[in-house]
C-alpha cells in the first residue's frame, strides 16, 4: 500500500466516524434543525450515518486489500460477468463490500424489526412521536383543563397544539411533551434553574 492510499483511507476512515458521531449528536435532538437537516431522518434510519459507515466500511476494506493490489482469480473469465459487475469487469472489490456491509447493517440497526415482524403494520398515534421535545405555553393551561403550545414539527416549522397538564401552567413557560392523552398532548413545567 502506497502512502497516499494509506491517507485516503485514513481520511475516509476519520470522516466516516465523524459523520456517525455528528449524525448521532443531531439525531438526539428531536425536532430541531439539526436533526432534520444534519441526521437527515428518513423514518428511523440516519442517513449521515449510513454514509458515515459505508466509508468506515470502505476503508477498513482499503487496508485489508488495497483496490489495485487485486490478484486475478484463476480460471476462464465469465463472459457476461458476475450478479455483480464493477466497471472495467471484474467482480466487487473488498472494500467496495464492506462499505455496502456497513451502511446496511447501520440501517437495520436503526429499524426495529422486532416490532414490524411481530406486531405487522400497527396504527401509530403519529403525535406520540412528539414525547420527549421541548415545547413553549401559549395558551394558560389550567390543572386538569386544556391549553396551547408551540413546537416545532421535524421539518423546524412552528405548530400550536391543544395540551393538557395536571399543574397550572402560565403563558411563557417551557414545558416538556410528556405523554398523549386521545389527540391531544400532556404536557409537564420544566423547572426552572
């Protein structure tokens, strides 16, 4: 392995985590900016992060066997090629593989398919989604009764939603999204510092 390949593969290594790092970091901050513009959610699935492990998966193949130190495979070519046909012929290189192991396994991991193959397509209250975010008062909700308050939805745009508590909670404060109640969301005061 040459020097310079060696630093590609170093280089892609190093980016490779730090696009796993950075889209685990956004991916905690639900709702926001980060999460849909630097995770890029798609479902339960980071796509930074799928990147990110195709080119840890990359160069890790790149320095088990480099691409152009290939030995040929003996015996008579295939005239058409393999399932799998990279340009110039030829079937998939090491690193190549590993890179596409990696960014599957990183999807799967994020999918939980325990809950599909069990439980089959079940009809989610798509607003639970919102349990756990932060969310401002703007309209009194008293102990037991009903209010408004504004989140941002994935896409960072502000909404109002009807929310309920079990305390008085003034216009203004900041409350955290702490369960569903039919439609509507339960909310509970962040205490202040």
């Amino acid at each position: 392995m040459t020097l310079s390949a060696f630093l590609t593969s170093a280089g892609l290594l190093a980016l490779g985590i730090a696009l796993i790092v950075v889209a685990r970091w956004a991916a905690r901050r639900r709702g926001t900016r980060w999460d849909s513009f630097v995770a890029l959610r798609f479902g339960e699935v980071l796509v930074t992060e799928v990147i990110g492990a195709f080119l840890v998966g990359y160069a890790i193949g790149s320095f088990i066997a480099p691409p152009g130190e290939r030995t040929p495979v003996p015996g008579p070519p295939t005239p058409g090629g393999g399932r799998f046909v990279r340009p110039g012929g030829g079937g998939p290189s090491l690193p190549f593989t590993l890179a596409l192991v990696a960014a599957a396994l990183a999807a799967l991991l994020r999918i939980d398919l325990r809950d599909l193959s069990l439980r089959g397509p079940v009809q989610r209250n798509p607003i639970a989604t919102y349990i756990g975010w932060d969310a401002r008062v703007i309209a009194r909700i008293p102990a037991g009764g009903w209010g408004e308050i504004a989140l941002r939805d994935g896409s960072g745009n502000v909404m109002a939603v009807a929310a309920t508590s079990a305390t008085d909670i003034p216009v203004g404060s900041t409350v955290v999204i702490s369960g569903v109640q039919g439609r509507d969301l339960v909310v509970t005061p962040i205490a202040g510092p």
